[in-house]
C-alpha cells in the first residue's frame, strides 16, 4: 500500500524542476565521475548537484528507504537530496554480497580487511539515527582486531528505534562475545527480531529481557540453560523461538509467562536432554534428536509438527491422532525405523498435508504400509515421499514382477498432489504409488523423481555446476526406477491426472 500511495503522489500534476537523465542515468552518473558507494557515502562532495521533482522531504525519504542499501548509497553519491537521507537509512546490510566482493578473487586476510574498511567508513558517516534494521555476516575469525570492529559497528547502529538485529559470523565457533550491555538504557526495547550465529551470549538479570521481542534465533551460540531461561521468562511477547546447535543447553525450559508464543524449533543440540514446555499455545513445533525427552504440555492446539527422529514413521502413526488431533501439516525424517506403519483405525481428521522422508542405510521396509497414513487422513491434500536410501535390501520388482498386492480401502477424495523423490524399482514402492493412483478420485499431480539426488544440473536455470558424483550402483537404480515407472505405474495412470517423470541427471548418464 505505502508503494501505491508513493505512486500516485508521483503522478500528480506539479511543477519540476530536473534535468534529463537517461535510462539508467544514475548508474551512468556514477560511472562517469567514478564515485564509489562505500567511499563517498558520506562526502558530500562526492553528489552531483541534480535538481528532482519538487516532493516533500519525508517522500523522498521514503523512496531513499525502499531501496537496497547499495542502491541507496549510489543514490547519495548523484544526489544531494539522496545524501542527507542516507545519513539516516533505516536497513544497513553488511556483508559480501552486499558488498559485490568475490570471496574465491581473494585470500582471507585481504578480503577481511576490505570488508572491515567498508563497513567502517559507511558507520562513521552515517548518524545512527533512524536504523530500522541492522544486518551484518562474515565469513572471517573474529579473535583480536575483528571483536573490536564489531563492538563499534554496533555501538554506532544499535540504538533505541531499532527492530531488526542480524549478527551472523559464519566462522564456526568464532571467538566473539555479544555485548548485552548495547541491549540496555532502553537500546533493545525495540527490537522485535533478534539473530545471533557463531557466539558468545551470556545475558544477565540485569538486562532482563526485550519487552518488543516477537523473534529469537540462535545458531551454534555459547549460552548456558540457566542464562537462557532468564532471558525468555523476561521477554513476554516472544512468539518464535529457533534454536539451533547450542551445544551448552542440557534442558531447555518454555515458561508458561510467554502466553504469545506459537512457534518453537530445535535443532542439533546434541547435549540436550529435556524439552519441557509450558507455553500453553504452541501450534508450530519443529525438532531434531533421537535421545531427547519431549514433554510439549497441552497439545490440542498444535496445528504442525516437524520430526527429525529416528523411529518417529511407527511412533507418529501409532499415538499422534490421540495426542495431536488437530495436526494440519505432518513432516517426519527418520533414519532408522525398525517397524512398519501400522495399520489402525485411529484418524488425523484435520491432516492436510504430509511429508515422510527415510534417509540413509535401511533394512527392508515395506513401503505399501504408509498407504495406512494416507487413509487415516480423510482430508490429505498433498503427500510428499523422500525414499533416499543407499544399498537397499528390499525386493526388485524385476525380481518379482508377478502378484501386486493391493489394500482395500474406501476411495480418498481430497488428495491432490504426490510426489515420490529418489524413486526407485522397490516392489513395494511401486505397489504403494499404483495402490495411490487407484484409490484416489481427487489426484491431479503425480510426480516421480528417479534423480537419486533431489536436484539436477541440467535443469535450465540451475545455479549448480555439476551434480555430486553418486557410485555406479546408485545411477543404475535410478535407471531401474525409471523403466519400472515406464512398465507398471505409466499404463495404470488415469487421463485426468498429470504424470511428472524426472530421469536421472544427464551428467549422470554419461558416467555409466
């Protein structure tokens, strides 16, 4: 909306004043008087003198604000008008790719050192004055020199006003402490989104919470359960909680004061034990581990669950449709499972989508037996299936082609999309997709994917440069899954339903 109202301001009949600049003029401009964004910023001899429809100045500002930081800095560098805006711009985005810098053109050090000069010499002539949104990465240690940088790059964006905090060093396990004390005297009370990656974070009493958090994320972050626990039983609008590979929190607490919080996700915490949460309206709870106990409190409201847990195909279908009935989105990656699904009466009623992913080293699975998911969820809408599995044990239909089993069950009327990824001649994964295909009246979309890797090379646009090499075998069973498609599930395929057929990549073929 506030774009639509720009553009009719715009258009109104008023008097101008402004020169001719030709398409791309700015860049032109810029070009020809050779000025840099990350050098002349801040100097105003560095704008040209261009006269621009006579607007007010809070527009202008406005337009300034919109743009991205880099095309916001060339702005002041041709403009005058631009250059006391961008003095105050809201989003400041520091990293390489903001920067164009090629990290592959040059060694560590030297591309450290650009990118501290650069970001250096844009704070010091910007006033700190109206940041919004504060982003900084680096791909460098931050022992010594580097944590002083920092510290004064914040010091300078990090005022009271602020929303957005992105702090990401991507060096793992780089040797910076966040200062909690810049959160303080009324700095962090605006903040509504906080990410920190790769630190130190030791908050105190003293600093207590950020009464505007709404977003919390912590990647690979020093802190400690009881420095934790005190800081979210002090940030009561917190609504998302993402943590990630914070090997120091042995149990992890949700109080129940965070009567906001709807979405709680952890992630690779290997010393992690406990999950106790208390937060009474959790509706989206996402989680990886084998070893950790989950006691989620109430959990009529959880309306979708993400599982990264071994095991969790059997345990989902045997207990979730008591405990979580109102799921609306189901998604389960296992890398062991030592049972079938079970075939049961119990139903997900509200179930509308479902993901099942069995990755790695399995025994035999009999894949015919998540048709009993399927039939449990009257209202399924799509069925996402990842049978990503390396020297399988299981049963060729080539082997025994004759004597498909199928399932009686009533007709499914809601599903409408399906989709198989590393599809292979797996008797049973075949006898599941013809059983899909002649139980459901509602499918518009099967798609098969025998890639055996989840992307391809040769798709026109793809940024990748070759696919990982896969041994021989492996190719040939996608080869394998593609001539069983071709022979049993293609002749079965009804006229209404659209057949997606995705080959092996061909730099794959060509290694055969």
């Amino acid at each position: 909306m506030g774009m639509l109202n720009l553009m009719r301001l715009m258009s109104v009949k008023r008097r101008r004043r402004q020169v001719q600049v030709p398409h791309d003029g700015l860049i032109a401009l810029r070009a020809k008087r050779k000025c840099s964004p990350c050098q002349q910023d801040g100097d105003s001899q560095g704008a040209a003198d261009i006269e621009i429809p006579d607007l007010p100045e809070d527009i202008w500002r406005l337009i300034h604000s919109l743009m991205p930081m880099r095309a916001a800095a060339r702005a002041a560098c041709v403009s005058r008008s631009f250059l006391s805006s961008w003095r105050c711009h809201p989003n400041l985005n520091f990293s390489s790719e903001a920067f164009g810098l090629n990290r592959n053109a040059c060694g560590k050090e030297e591309l450290a050192g650009l990118f501290y000069s650069k970001v250096d010499h844009i704070l010091k002539r910007h006033s700190g004055i109206g940041v919004k949104k504060l982003t900084i990465k680096v791909y460098s240690d931050y022992s010594g020199k580097g944590s002083s940088y920092l510290n004064n790059w914040l010091q300078i964006g990090v005022k009271p006003g602020i929303e957005e905090l992105i702090i990401s060093l991507t060096q793992f396990q780089a040797k910076y402490n966040f200062p909690c004390s810049l959160l303080s005297n009324g700095s962090g009370d605006s903040i509504q989104y906080l990410h920190l990656s790769n630190c130190s974070f030791h908050p105190t009493v003293t600093l207590g919470g950020l009464r505007s958090l709404t977003r919390l994320y912590l990647c690979c972050v020093r802190i400690t359960e009881n420095e934790l626990s005190c800081f979210l039983s002090h940030s009561l609008a917190l609504e998302q909680l993402e943590i990630r590979y914070c090997d120091r929190i042995v149990c992890l607490k949700v109080p129940c004061l965070l009567q906001r919080l709807i979405s709680l996700k952890v992630f690779g915490c290997d010393n992690l034990k406990l999950i106790e949460n208390e937060a009474p309206n959790v509706s989206i709870f996402a989680f990886q581990g084998d070893k950790t106990q989950l006691k989620l409190g109430e959990t009529l409201q959880m309306k979708s669950l993400c599982m990264v847990r071994s095991g969790y195909v059997y345990h989902a279908r045997a207990e979730l449709p008591s405990i979580k009935p109102n799921l609306e989105s189901l998604a389960i990656k296992s890398f062991k499972e030592t049972a079938f699904a079970p075939k049961l009466c119990s139903k997900f009623l509200c179930l509308r989508h479902l993901s099942i992913a069995l990755i790695g080293f399995f025994p035999a699975y009999d894949y015919l037996s998540l048709a009993s998911y399927i039939h449990a969820a009257p209202s399924l809408e799509t069925f996402y299936l990842n049978v990503m599995q390396r020297y399988v044990q299981n049963v060729s239909i080539f082997a025994h082609p004759a004597d498909l089993r199928s399932i009686r069950e009533e007709q499914h009327h809601s599903l409408k999309s399906v989709r198989v990824t590393s599809f292979i001649s797996v008797k049973s994964l075949v006898e599941l997709t013809c059983h899909i295909l002649e139980s459901t009246t509602s499918l518009e979309c099967l798609t098969l994917d025998a890639s055996q890797t989840g992307f391809r090379c040769d798709t026109p646009g793809s940024k990748i440069g070759k696919c990982p090499p896969l041994d021989r075998d492996i190719i040939m069973e996608g080869h394998r899954g593609v001539l069983a498609i071709r022979r049993y599930i293609q002749p079965r395929v009804p006229s209404t339903v659209k057949l997606n057929v995705l080959e092996p990549c061909s730099c794959h073929s060509t290694e055969l």
